[in-house]
C-alpha cells in the first residue's frame, strides 16, 4: 500500500465531524507507530534493563 493510499484509508476512518486538528494527530501517531515499528524489525531497539539505567541517570 503506498503512503497516499494509507493516508486516504486512515482519513476514511475519521468520523465525518472529525476537525482538522483531530486528522491530523492521527496522522502523526500512525507515522509515529509505523516507524517505531520499522526500528524495532531493523534491531534499533533498546532493551529494558537499558532504558532503566538512562532513566536512573536523567533523575540525578
């Protein structure tokens, strides 16, 4: 499915009062989650015990 015919689909899917705002997060959030998700198949992931410790280091 090409980018056009996912945005298309994605727009369909909004109720028909949706505002220009509300489109246009859920753009952003299904960019979001699509590329998420293609980090994570190509192994750019951080595991948990990892993201632990950065956490533990932005509190001090």
């Amino acid at each position: 499915m090409t980018a056009k015919e996912r945005i298309r689909e994605l727009i369909e899917t909004q109720p028909d009062d949706a505002s220009y705002d509300e489109i246009l997060r859920e753009l952003a959030f299904e960019r979001m989650v699509e590329r998420g998700l293609a980090d994570a198949r190509a192994g750019r992931v951080v595991s948990n015990e990892a993201m632990g410790k950065r956490i533990q280091r932005w509190q001090r």
